[in-house]
C-alpha cells in the first residue's frame, strides 16, 4: 500500500512538472512567433517605402532583442533622421537604445557619446545614467563611473542597479587626495 502511494505521488509530480513545462515552451513558442511576425512586418513595410520614426525604433528595438547590434545602429539612426523637433522623449529613447548597440559591440566612447545625447535630453532619464556608468567601468574610468550612478541615485534613490554598482565603486576608489 505504502509502495502505491509513493508511486502515486511521483507519478503526480511528474505530470504537474510536465505541465509546467509545457505551458511555459507553449508560451515561448507564441512569444517568438509574435516578435518575428513583427520583424516581418516592419523589415517588409520598410523595405517598400519610407516608414515613421516610431517603425524605425521599433525595428531597431527588435534586432536588438535579436542581437543584431550593427542593423540595430542603422535603423535607429534612421529613427533620429525622422524624428520631429517636438518629439524630445522619444529622442532620448532612441539615443540610449543607439548607445546600447554601440556598447553591445564594445565601442564604448560612441556608446558614451550617445548616452550623453540623451542625457542632454533627457537628464532625469535614470536608464541613461545606469548605462554611461556601465560605460565609464568598461573604459575603467571608475570615477566618472560613480559619478553617474550617484546622480541616477539623486533622481531615483530606490534604483538597485545604481546602488549597487556605486557600492561596488566606492570599495574600489580611492580619490587621488588619500592615498597613503
């Protein structure tokens, strides 16, 4: 009788781990068909005539997510030429998802230089200033990099990336004045 139940159970656990594992590629599936029917959509609707800049950002988004960096670059750059002066928000969007390609391809002072861009937009734009501080530590610039991380942290206190990675910072460097 003890041998059933027991056989039972796992038999039970394994139908439910089943199921679990089932619903979550099934989800996947549709998550992927999703993004590559949009890929498919914008590169066919772009490939035949002059999009908007928000199609532009959103192919650029999308080969992104792909890591297709060097397309990215280009269809984002793109998104700029085609932004309106008053669309200032999406400008700094565009410029940080512009910097993030750059850096994904370890050209880090371009990735700074766009950073910047939208900083200068945007300077309240707490993702821009999480990124030119991971920028800053790649280029082994450590106090430029806490500086950024510590104005993320003026304009958004509770951001855990800025708090950790200026924690880190801190125990690292040491300012030039106190060194022994």
């Amino acid at each position: 009788m003890e041998d059933t139940n027991l056989l039972l159970i796992y038999l039970v656990t394994l139908v439910v781990l089943l199921s679990v594992a089932t619903v979550l590629v099934i989800r996947q599936v549709f998550k992927t068909r999703r993004v590559e029917g949009n890929l498919n959509r914008l590169q066919n609707k772009l490939s035949q005539e002059t999009g908007t800049a928000q199609e532009y950002y959103e192919l650029g988004s999308l080969m992104l997510d792909k890591k297709l960096y060097s397309q990215a670059v280009l269809h984002l750059k793109q998104a700029l030429k085609l932004l309106e002066e008053e669309d200032s928000d999406k400008a700094a969007l565009i410029y940080n998802a512009l910097g993030f390609s750059y850096f994904a391809q370890e050209q880090y002072d371009l990735a700074i230089r766009q950073y910047k861009e939208a900083l200068d937009i945007a300077p309240g734009y707490v993702t821009a200033w999480n990124n030119l501080g991971h920028s800053y530590e790649r280029k082994q610039l450590t106090a430029q990099a806490l500086e950024s991380y510590e104005t993320a942290l003026n304009h958004e206190p509770e951001n855990e990336t800025a708090k950790r990675r200026a924690s880190s910072l801190r125990k690292r460097f040491v300012p030039a004045g106190e060194k022994e």
